[in-house]
C-alpha cells in the first residue's frame, strides 16, 4: 500500500459586492499554518428577504464556533465527520430560528451555506442550497455538490424536449431554491457520505451563486491558466473576470478557494505580508494586504491566543 503525499493548502477567502447595494454572501476559512487539515464555511443570504446579510453571518459564525471546536482533535473530528457537520448545521438553522422568533424584521431571512473540510488528501463536505462546490483537476472542472435549486429540474425539461433553451435559460424559476436555512425544516442536505480524494495541483473551489455570472468553461479557463500560481492571484484573475462582464445584475459574489500543494511546497504564508508588496491585479500597498489577513482570536487569562488566520482579497 502507498504512503499518503502529505499535503499543504493554500485557502483564498475573495468578496465581490457586484452590482448590488450590500453584501449578503459570508465566507471564513481556516487553515492553519504548517497542518495538513482545514475548512471553510460559506453562505449567500436570500436576495430579497428580511436581513438575507444577518442569515449568512449567523450561519457562517455558528459553524465556523463548532467546526474550530472539534478541529482540536482532527482525527477524532474526521471519524465523525458528518455527524459533526450535520450538527453544526442544525445549531446554525437553530440560531436563525431563535433571532427570527425574537424579531418580526428578521422572519423571512434565509441563507445557502456550503462547507468543505479537508484531513490530508480527504475532502468532505455538507452544503443546502445552490452554492456550487467545485474540484478542478487537469484542467477539468466538476461540480462535487447538489444544486438544490430549480434549475437542475428546468434543464431536465430542456433535455427530455419539454422546452426550448432560451425559455431555460432564462426561465423565472430557475434560482427558486428547494432547499434553505431558514430556521425551519430542512427540506434537503446534500453531504459526502465517502471523502474525495485530493493530490497535488488539485483546487478546491466554494461559491455563492454570483460566481455563476461566470459559466463552468470561463472559471475552468481562468483556473486552467492561473493554476500554478499563488491562490491569491487566482482570487483576483476570477475577480476581475467577473468585472470584465460589467454586468449591471452582478450578484454579490464570494468564493474560498484552496490549492492542493505537496509539503515539500515553499511554506504558505511566505507569499501574504513578506512577499507580496500588492495582491495582484490590484494597487494594495503593504499595509492594505495586511489589513486583508482575517485574524480570529481568543481570549485566555490575560492575553489572547490566534486561533485562524486566514487571507482575504476584496474588489
């Protein structure tokens, strides 16, 4: 039997406001430096519902507080894996549940959420909603989740003849979502119930729908082309793919991207704060991409102890 390739990550957490007038989507990843385990959260609050942004960063929030628990022990926290993921999700729903029962504002809020996590060359995740999670490997892109939409539906109308493709493409229904956070029954939870296997090269990538502007074979082009080089210069190539559509209907867009690196690989933070004088595609000084860097602590005794660090690009 051959040893496993120990493996390295390289997690970008990106945010884009696109052509809306906040942000609703929310995204924290940990990775911790010099560790061969990892995860990320992301969540794209319901357009046109009460506080979709107020959702998204309770969901995001309580499953990053409970994923960080269990990850002090990952070998205990992998034997469990979706039970652990399962239960993150319900205390999640749980909270929303609580906030929108406290405040008739709050009622209608709901949220996507997707949440990858990553032991070694093992990847398992647990998602509800449309927020596609992607594995890229040798310039091949595929969606690994459920799209809990009802777009999945209208495009097997498409193919069995029952309707044209412009009236698909661009059908009402299409993002009505089947499934959601809303503090309610979980109608659907889509989960790896055996893990993906990663090796280096591979990318990883989460999203909110905004990224969607962009269709399968254009992400695939940028990841295809950017792939070797840092993840934070593959962030700011989709950041400013995304731009150059100008779309006026731009959703808000959020992604974590992570690339599979071998050990052996130059130690991931060497490119953030010491080695990169701007993030790329951008004019960021120094201080801006350190003012970039997610710092999470908490408090202990006295003093505080870093908990996650993770790297964010913005546009």
């Amino acid at each position: 039997m051959n040893a496993v390739t120990k493996l390295r990550y390289d997690a970008v957490a990106a945010t884009a406001m696109g052509g809306r007038d906040r942000q609703e989507d929310a995204v924290v990843t940990d990775f911790p430096i010099g560790t061969d385990y990892g995860f990320a959260v992301l969540a794209d609050g319901m357009g046109g519902h009460a506080s979709g942004n107020l959702a998204s960063n309770i969901v995001v929030t309580e499953m990053f507080s409970e994923l960080k628990m269990q990850a002090n022990d990952p070998s205990s926290m992998e034997r469990d894996i979706n039970a652990t993921l399962h239960a993150a999700v319900a205390d999640a729903n749980a909270c929303i549940k609580y906030v929108s029962r406290c405040s008739p504002r709050q009622e209608l809020m709901g949220t996507t959420v997707v949440a990858p996590v990553l032991f070694e060359d093992r990847l398992y995740w647990i998602s509800i909603g449309d927020s596609p999670l992607w594995h890229f490997r040798d310039g091949n892109l595929v969606r690994l989740n459920e799209d809990h939409s009802m777009a999945p539906e209208i495009d097997r109308m498409l193919e069995q003849g029952l309707m044209d493709a412009d009236t698909a493409r661009s059908h009402p229904d299409r993002e009505c979502l089947t499934s959601v956070l809303m503090g309610g029954e979980i109608a659907r939870i889509d989960y790896s119930e055996a893990p993906v296997h990663v090796r280096p090269g591979d990318i990883i990538l989460a999203a909110s729908d905004g990224l969607e502007f962009l269709d399968d074979a254009r992400i695939a082009a940028v990841l295809n082309a950017h792939g070797s080089t840092s993840g934070a210069e593959i962030s700011s190539a989709l950041l400013d793919e995304i731009s150059s559509l100008d779309d006026p209907d731009q959703d808000n867009v959020a992604f974590c991207l992570v690339r599979v690196l071998s050990a052996g690989t130059a130690p991931a933070f060497s490119e953030t704060v010491e080695e990169l004088k701007t993030i790329p595609g951008s004019d960021a000084s120094v201080d801006e991409v350190a003012n970039a860097l997610t710092v999470v602590s908490r408090k202990k005794g006295n003093g505080s102890h870093v908990i996650c660090i993770s790297k964010k690009v913005s546009m």
